[in-house]
C-alpha cells in the first residue's frame, strides 16, 4: 500500500512526496518506536523491547515496555493508544486505549509456535471436557458460543487453564486445561476454571476486552462461577507491581 503510494506521488512532485515518506515512514526497531512513541507523549518508558511472543501485544513496568513487533507498522492512532495506555489518567482512558491497541491486526513473520496437543492418555478428558462446554454452552450462553478447540495441557503447571484467542490466518481460538489441576483439585474445580475461560470465550466473540474487569466479573456472576480472577491478565508471576500487559491469553493461576 505505502509503496504504492510512494510510487503514485514519485511521478508528481519531489516535494509531495518527500512529505508523504516523512509522514508514514514507520520506526523500523525499538529505539525509533520508543523516539516515535516519545513524540506523542510517552514518559514514564526509557526503554522498548521488542518481542514476537503472540500472546502479548503491550505490557510494561519498571521503566521498560515490551511490544509485540507487529506494531512497528501500527498507524498513528493506534500508537497514540498505547501511550494513553501507559499514561493514561484514569482507568477509563486506559480501557478506551486497549480497545484501539486490540484492532491492529499483529501479522508476524516469526516461525509459528507449535502448539502442545492432548496427550494420547488424556484424550478421555479432554473429551469430557469437550461435553461440558456444549452443556454449559446451552445452559449459560444461549448456546451461542462457538465450538473450540480444547486441550489438556501436561505443560502448564502454575497456571489452571486458559482461553486463547484465534490469530488471522493462524492458530484457531482454544481452552487449555492443566492436567495437573484436573488430576490435584478433581472435576468441580477443573470445570469452574472451565466455564471461567468460557467466559473469557464469551469476551472474545461478543468484541469485549479479554480482561478481568466489570464485564467479565458482571457475566460470571451471571453464569454462576466466582467473580474474581486470582491472575492478572498474561503477566507473569513475580513481576513488579504497577506491571501491566494487554495480551490475548487470559488464564486463571491456583
Ligand atoms: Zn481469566
């Protein structure tokens, strides 16, 4: 698109298009983005890292902001976004700001992740569980959610379970659930982390955030399950409080 343009204008005059490639040359790494960002009024970040991790679109601390590579071409609004994400006054600045960060669509060059299939052996359960998000489906969703992939995980160990959200031209949307939780806490509590990442499904096919908020707390007190996410959206463990990160995985940690 740009080069086209670019081309458009080089038959016209130098000067248009001199203007046209100042305006839409996009930072080419961390150091330009972080100037870039700067400019629109960033401050409280002195340094950019870019990352390819899929899962994780914005998230910061410490001085330090981490920002999937995708957004190296993100259009000025988007960009304004996420320095109102992190400067933002009041919550509701920095909500309206992950609303406009979510819509850039991220397209990586980065080899696809494998993802981790059901084992063999767990395949009974991941069936079961299967069963249960057609049934809770019907009873909690109207039965408007969509059939997801879903996968008992041997790998996730602090984390219960999780919803991930499809990727244009990747992977299709899923629910993971820890083996180890299934086999440590028994069904109820496997199927309560169930129906919370149904609700994270919810979020994602109804263009709410993928968050903890008041519309995930609203609907899950709705379905019936504990309004309260014990883990703060994507963010790892251990990270200095303050931290945040937009990301698209949203995961409940026992
Ligand atoms: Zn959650």
């Amino acid at each position: 698109m740009l080069q086209a343009l670019t081309r458009f204008f080089r038959r016209g005059s130098d000067e248009s298009q001199l203007e046209l490639t100042f305006q839409s040359a996009a930072p080419a790494n961390a150091e330009q983005l972080l100037a870039r960002l700067t400019t629109l009024g960033l401050k409280r970040i002195s340094r950019v890292r870019l990352t390819r991790n899929r899962n994780v679109m914005v998230s910061f601390g410490a001085g330090v902001m981490r920002v999937h590579e995708g957004y190296l071409s993100a259009p000025e609004p988007v960009l304004r976004a996420i320095v109102c994400f992190v400067e933002g006054r009041t919550r509701a600045d920095r909500r309206a700001a992950q609303r406009v960060i979510v819509t850039h669509p991220i397209v990586t060059k980065a080899p696809k992740e494998r993802r981790e299939r059901t084992h063999t052996d767990d395949a009974g359960m991941s069936e079961q569980l299967t069963e249960w998000h057609a049934r809770y489906n019907t009873r909690h969703f109207h039965g408007r959610l969509k059939p997801v992939a879903m996968r008992v995980s041997r790998r996730m160990k602090s984390r219960l379970g999780h919803y991930s959200a499809a990727i244009a031209g990747g992977d299709v949307a899923e629910i993971a659930i820890s083996r180890s939780h299934i086999r440590r806490h028994g069904w109820p509590e496997a199927l309560h982390t169930l129906l919370h990442e149904m609700v994270h499904q919810w979020q994602d096919e109804t263009g709410h955030t993928i968050d903890h908020g008041s519309t995930f707390r609203a609907k899950c007190r709705e379905v019936g399950i504990a309004p309260y996410a014990r883990r703060v959206l994507a963010t790892r463990p251990g990270r200095a409080a303050g931290a945040q990160t937009l990301g698209r995985l949203a995961a409940r940690e026992g």
